[in-house]
C-alpha cells in the first residue's frame, strides 16, 4: 500500500460506499440503492461531498438495533471505516488528550483550520495529528515547512477537531493576551490594585480573562465535569476537571492569569476580591449552552495561593425523576413509603460527592406542587428552583441553622429540608419540627444508615424523642456505569474472587461485564454514574434497640439479620447485573462490607 501522504483520495460517494460495504457496515443491496438514488437526483457521486451526503440519507445499519448507540451511519462510522481500509487508527480526540503548549504553537490557528487539522501532542518525539482528511500531498509539503518534528497521524471527525481549534486556540490567545496584560503585576498586592482600577477605567482591560473563563466553564458542561479545580503550585496553576467521581488534568496556566481569573471568578460570585486570607464561599447562576447551571464557588488559601472550587449543578442532572436515582424496586418502594407519612424525619447520610443533594433536591421536587410550603435551610444554596422557598445560613452574622428554624415554622411550611444537622440545637430543632405535623428531610455524614442514628444519640438528643420522629434512614455512595458504547462479557477469575470475599455474590463460571474502553468513555470503560442504597425503615425493633443504646456494630448484626442490604451488598447487586463493575464497588463502598 502506497503511503498516505503521497496518496490523494477524495471522500467521494463511490469511494466511500466501496469501503463501507468493505467493512461490513452497509450490505451490497444498501450501496446500490444508495448509488441508484444519488444518479437519479444528479448528485456528483466522485466530488469530494461523499460524507455530507451520506449522513444526509440517514442509512441505518443492516444489523444494528434501534436504538443502539451506532445504529446509523455517521461521520464516526465513515471515517473508522475509511482508516480501516487505509492502514491508519481513528480517534474521537479528547480534551483531556491535547497539551496546550503543544496544539497552540506547533501550528498556526489559521493552517489548522484551513487544513482540518489540530496537534495533539508530542509523544517519542513524534507529533501526533487528528486530520479529517490526510490523503492530500500537498498538506505534507506544506507540513514540511511548518514543522520538522516526524508526525503520527489519526483520523478525525471534522465536528471534534473544529471543536477542539476553536476552544483550544482561542483559550489560548486569551491566555497569553491576558499574561501580556498582567506581567508587570507578578507582586499580589499590585495586582488587586490593577484589577480594581482597569475594571473601573478600561471595561475591555479584562476581556482576554473573560474569554479564557467563558472557556472553562463551556468545557466543563460538554465534558459533564462536576467540579472544576483551578490549583496553584510553585509555577503555575493547574486546571483539573472532575468528570464521574474521578479528577482529571486539562490545563497549565502562569501565575499571573491563575490570579487574574481567579479574581474574575471571585467577581462572578459576589466574593471579596481582595480577601485572600480568609477561605469565601459563594455562588452565580449561568446559562451555559442554553442549560441554566448553578455555580457554587468556594476558596481557601493553600501553600502557593489561593484554590478555587466551583461545583457546577445543572437542572439536568440534579434534578431527576425517583425511579432515574438508581434504587431498585424493593428499594424504591421502601422510599415511597417514606414519602406517604403525613409528618417525620428522613435521614440521607454519605460523604461529599456520594449524591444527597440530588437525592434531596429530586425528592422535593416531586413532592413539591401548589398545595404544599416547601421551604429549604441551606448552607450554602445549591441550585435554586422556584418551586422551592430556599434559606440561606449566614453564619457570619450569627444566622444559624438551629436559629432559622425557629423561624421557619412561623412561615406555615408542609415540607422542610435542612442542609445538615451539625449541632444539638439543629437536631432538637428538627426533630421539634419532625413532630409537629411537618416532613422534614436533612443530612448527616456517616458512613451508614446505622451509624446515622448513633450519631444523634452522639448528638445529646434522648432516644425517646429520636424514636417518635424519626421515619427512616438513606445511606448512599455513586457508582460509575459501565459505557454501553463498549460493554463486554467476562469470565473473573474466581479464585481472585474468594480471595476478596466475594465468593457469596458472586457463583462459579458466572459472567460478568466490564467496559474495553472507548472514544465515548475516554477509554476508562465507564460512562456516567448511578446511587448504590442502604435504605432503612425506623421499625419497632429499631426503636427498642436505640431505647436501649445499643453498640454500633450490634446495631449493624442486627439491621443486616433484618434483611437490609448494606451499601457493598447493594453495589454488588449492580455488578451482578452488569451496571458497574467489582473494582468500581469496591473503590466506592469497600469500606461498608460489613
């Protein structure tokens, strides 16, 4: 086979079809009749449109499912098909692939995107290329004027690398436009001072930071981070993104931008630009791809700076429909009976990131409707909705949970939530609340739905009063889905399974799945994520139990002697029935398998 880059091929529709009926994607019958239609209404079936074309028949595949994922003929499946036939690898670039240094100043913006073409990296020496069409031999001689270093080449959707030109490009310009402006103000003070007099005499002085921001949230939403961290280290600042549980790199910034954007973010929020000592919390609403998305925002001094956090809650994902949390059938019914009681306390327990806020948030907006006062007591305010009367702690001036619950019941409401239950004045608050005809809902940070209720007995609260108010108890922890994209069956090695204790989940020669890894999951096998439950109904043998001050590890015997899945027994559920994989429950809820 002839090189590529000497070769010249059009993406033609009689090429394309010849190759796609090659690998088995269209059957014969398929490319003629496709042929047939394209002759018959004058389309030229040698120009280089082929691929237009194509998506434009909407051709679905002779052996794909409806529904599945690649049912249909996409550029995607054109252009696997087409370095298939021609010796070369295609690849859904990701973000988190490319190095900034590398894409911005290897190769002009502008050759990029005349020649669809963007650097990813440089690997071994080689410089690796995403080209949506490399077999033009005038692209590598000019190439060979642009850059010297030997190239790697993979095959790309225009859609990704046109993307990628636009992000990574003008991030890039923003960034260094923006050092340029800032470079004589490397001392922090100076730079507040610059900051504070340039936004009141200059309003286009901050317009590189604003693109550079407007970027980084943008690509935070299209890549479903959940947090973004912007981190100082000695010598510059790193961007991570948190995308499914799990913390990924994206960028290197200078010093000066990492302060310049900070402080624009700081100004986004409502927070004191010029507090840097002391760790702020705020938030800002956005509307970012026509999707309304709350920002929370939190900073605090470390070793080089100032860390900022911003979680992002869009409607889409914090608010769902019950049955879209994750609870099996058993455990959705047990939850629904919950929500019938006409007053009581229910308890969602789990540490930061384990999903009770979803939970919450989605629970309440089922419940919510004209005939009820949903009033909510946060610290701080997650994501507003307006079915909600949301409160904000302000402990600053003295505005505490225990002291706007006092409040709160003067305001007629039906259903409370409470942000958390920190202290003994909140928990007798809520629990006064709990008995007095309201539903209310808060959160504690244990590790189980037992521990949740030695925890108020930790409190200073009396058992009795515990036992009238209480309902039940939510213990939960997310787990990432395996990526439908790539799912395959496996045998485990069992002998690995006894030796992890697993031998009772898990039989001899049963199948299990797991993920290969793919450009949808950006090769982790996972995609998404869904709640593992220990859900608890506050029954009479319970109440006896905590009248009695029982341990906690006889509490636990005795809630599992009741059949009540743990954490680990519920996740293992989901490995058996092919949503998540061993290694995901046990980096998730290893600690629960008691």
């Amino acid at each position: 086979m002839d090189n590529f880059n000497t070769r010249r091929i059009l993406y033609s529709l009689t090429y394309l079809l010849e190759v796609l009926t090659a690998a088995g994607e269209i059957s014969e019958a398929q490319a003629k009749i496709i042929m047939d239609h394209a002759v018959k209404n004058g389309i030229d079936v040698e120009g280089p449109d082929g691929i237009d074309d194509l998506i434009r028949f909407n051709i679905r595949k002779p052996s794909s499912e409806a529904g599945h994922p690649e049912s249909r003929i996409t550029e995607d499946v054109i252009l696997k098909a087409v370095a298939w036939r021609e010796g070369l690898e295609f690849r859904r670039v990701d973000p988190f692939d490319l190095d900034l240094e590398v894409t911005t100043k290897t190769i002009s913006e502008s050759f990029a995107r005349m020649n669809t073409l963007v650097p990813i990296m440089i690997r071994d020496g080689e410089l690796e290329l995403a080209v949506f069409n490399p077999f033009r031999p005038e692209l590598w001689q000019d190439m060979e004027r642009v850059s010297d270093l030997p190239y790697k080449v993979f095959l790309s959707t225009r859609q990704d690398i046109n993307r990628l030109i636009d992000d990574y490009y003008q991030f890039r310009t923003a960034i260094q436009a923006a050092q340029i402006e800032f470079m004589d103000s490397s001392e922090i003070g100076n730079l507040e001072a610059r900051v504070k007099v340039s936004e009141k005499s200059d309003p286009e002085s901050h317009r590189h930071i604003i693109k550079a921001v407007d970027y980084l949230l943008r690509s935070a939403l299209r890549e479903r981070a959940s947090d973004i961290h912007i981190e100082p280290k000695r010598d510059f600042a790193l961007i991570r993104f948190r995308i499914d549980g799990i913390l990924h790199d994206l960028h290197r910034l200078p010093m000066t931008v990492h302060l310049a954007m900070i402080n624009r973010l700081k100004g986004m929020s409502r927070l004191d630009i010029s507090e840097k000592r002391r760790p702020q919390d705020g938030r800002v609403q956005l509307v970012l791809a026509g999707v309304p998305t709350d920002v929370r925002v939190s900073t605090i001094p470390v070793a080089f700076g100032e860390k900022m956090v911003l979680r992002l809650l869009s409607s889409d994902s914090t608010l769902k429909n019950l049955e879209e949390l994750g609870m099996g059938p058993d455990h959705y019914a047990t939850y629904s009976t919950f929500l019938n009681k006409t007053y009581g306390l229910i308890l969602v327990t789990g540490p930061t990131g384990s999903g009770k806020s979803t939970t919450l948030y989605s629970t309440l907006k089922v419940l919510a409707n004209p005939q009820v006062n949903v009033v909510t007591l946060e610290d701080p305010i997650e994501m507003v909705v307006d079915d909600f009367n949301q409160i904000g702690v302000q402990t600053k001036i003295g505005v505490t949970f225990g002291q706007m619950l006092r409040h709160i019941l003067r305001q007629d409401p039906d259903i409370i939530m409470i942000g958390e239950m920190r202290d003994l004045e909140t928990a007798e608050q809520a629990m006064q609340s709990a008995l007095t005809g309201h539903i209310v809902f808060s959160t504690l940070h244990t590790n189980d739905a037992s521990a949740a209720l030695t925890r108020l007995l930790d409190l200073g609260l009396d058992a009795y009063l515990i036992n009238a108010a209480v309902i039940g108890c939510i213990a939960q922890r997310l787990v990432r889905n395996i990526c439908l994209h790539c799912k395959v069956q496996y045998k485990p090695d069992y002998e690995e399974i006894k030796a992890l204790g697993l031998d009772s989940y898990i039989q001899p020669e049963q199948l299990l799945w797991k993920g290969r890894g793919c450009d949808h999951c950006r090769q982790t096998g996972y995609y998404g994520r869904t709640g593992i439950f220990e859900i608890l109904p506050y029954d009479t043998e319970v109440k006896d139990a905590i009248r009695k001050n029982i341990d906690l590890g006889d509490l636990r015997a005795m809630v599992r002697k009741k059949g009540v899945r743990s954490l680990f027994d519920d996740g293992m559920a989901r490995v058996v029935q092919g949503v998540t994989t061993v290694e995901e429950v046990l980096r998730v809820a290893g600690g629960s398998v008691d």
